[in-house]
C-alpha cells in the first residue's frame, strides 16, 4: 500500500518540472481566450487524500468498510484487527457497539469504486499482491465472481414488449422506508447550521433514527454542542428504535402518501 502511494506521489512529482513551462504557454493562452463558466477544472489527486486514504494505514482504502454508527470508514483488514482491542471508532470514539463491533460495519464497494478509478496501479498492484499472498501457500487463487452467461432466447414480439422495464430505475428491496424529514426549527443560540436540502430519503426498515440523526448532522454540518430531537406525531423518538418498528407502532397516523414523516428540530443539551 505504502509503495502506491509513494509511486502516486513521485509521479505527481515529476511532471512539476513539465508543469512549469506548460503553465507560461497556459497563461498566454488565458490572456487571449475567455473561460468559459462551465469549464471543467482539475485537481490534483492529493487534495482527495482525506477522503480517500484510511485513517489507520495511512494507505488508500482496499475494501473500503464503514461503521453504521458512525459512517468513517477504513480498510477492512485495518478496522477488523482494531476492533479485536477496541470497541470504539478510531476517528470519532464513539462506542461503534459495547460486545461485537463487526456487527456494525458494512462494505462501501462504491467507495472503493472511485478509489480504483481515481488511483493509478492500485488496483493491479492490489491484484498482483493477492496472487503472491495464495501462491506463497500453495493455494488456489480465487477467482472473481462473475455473473453465469446468459443465452439469447428469441421472444414473441409482445412478450417482448412486456418484459421490458417500465424505468431504468430501479430500488433495491432492502429500502423498504420512505422518509419524509421535516424541519421544525433551531433552539436560540444554535446557528450556522446548512438547510437539510434532502428531505425524501429512501432507507432500510432495520435502519434506527439514531442513523437518521446522523444522516441530518452530516447533511446540515452541525455540530456536537447540539442536540437533534426526532419526532413522530406527538412521540419523541428514542434513538434505539429502527424505522420498522417506529411504522408499526405509530400505523397510519404517522404516514402521508405511503412516506413515514419525521419532524426534527435542533436543541441545545441540558445542563
């Protein structure tokens, strides 16, 4: 992992010295030609590190894996031997669960998507590292899941016209809660908080609302010095509940347009 970053990183500086005479004939140009305002503009990968690298290796993520409770993620291989001494998460200190922690962690295969994409030879290096790991123990390496070949069968006309899907989107059955989240307000003294932009959100029934909660400071950057009251109806809800229970119990009252509605409002702590 070391060796891929500091390969991303020699090479990034190497083409400094090309850079240099390419920025004055960049310049020219600038002066000559107008930008336009929907021109795309680059970055250089190192502005991405934060986001991209694992807290505990320092290397850039392979099997990206986030904590529920939380949502920071890390290495698999990194957060699994950390959770072997420790049961809280290494970025914020939350208790991530009091007995099995790996109970609360889930593949970000996204996540590490983009990495792929955005690291040169990771994901080749990643591949070779794996394959000498297997062959230096005499096993089989294993092989990459693929999807079985599916063979072309010829349809009548209308059955074709049948099976064709009505959406090129489509949800997963495991988001089984339509949320609706409304705002209610801000106790006095609590600010520069952003405007929850993303009211409907579509989420798993064993979601709880402490993950609401997480997902509504995260989206309006709050921060720790306030507390996020949720309510449905006339209950406030308790963060240990999931989603699924909360429905059942509250029924119909709490539903508007097959959406479970929420209403949030900003507290400050008790002293």
């Amino acid at each position: 992992m070391d060796g891929t970053v500091a390969r991303v990183v020699e090479e990034e500086g190497s083409t400094r010295g090309s850079d240099a005479s390419l920025r004055r004939d960049a310049d020219h140009s600038q002066r000559t030609h107008e930008t336009h305002p929907d021109d795309e503009h680059s970055l250089p990968l190192r502005e991405f590190y934060p986001y991209i690298r694992c807290a505990l290796c320092n290397g850039f993520f392979i099997d990206a894996t986030t904590i529920t409770e939380c949502l920071h993620t890390f290495c698999k291989s990194c957060i699994v031997k950390h959770f072997f001494y420790s049961n809280r998460c290494p970025n914020c200190s939350i208790v991530v669960h009091q007995t099995q922690p790996l109970y609360s962690i889930r593949p970000d295969r996204q996540l590490q998507d983009i990495v792929f994409k955005m690291v040169p030879y990771l994901e080749e290096d990643e591949r070779t590292r794996i394959n000498a790991f297997y062959k230096q123990r005499g096993l089989d390496v294993p092989k990459p899941v693929t999807s079985p070949a599916i063979y072309p069968v010829k349809l009548p006309q209308r059955q074709k016209k049948d099976m064709q899907p009505q959406s090129v989107f489509t949800i997963p059955s495991e988001l089984d809660v339509s949320l609706m989240l409304e705002f209610v307000g801000a106790e006095k003294g609590i600010e520069n908080y952003k405007p929850l932009e993303r009211k409907y959100v579509r989420v798993s029934g064993e979601a709880t609302v402490r993950h609401v909660e997480l997902f509504i400071r995260r989206k309006m950057e709050l921060s720790q010095n306030c507390k996020v009251d949720v309510v449905c109806g006339e209950h406030l809800l308790e963060q240990w509940q999931s989603l699924r229970e909360v429905c059942n119990t509250m029924g119909k009252n709490a539903l508007q347009d097959g959406m479970l509605v929420l209403h949030f409002g900003l507290v400050l702590p008790a002293q």
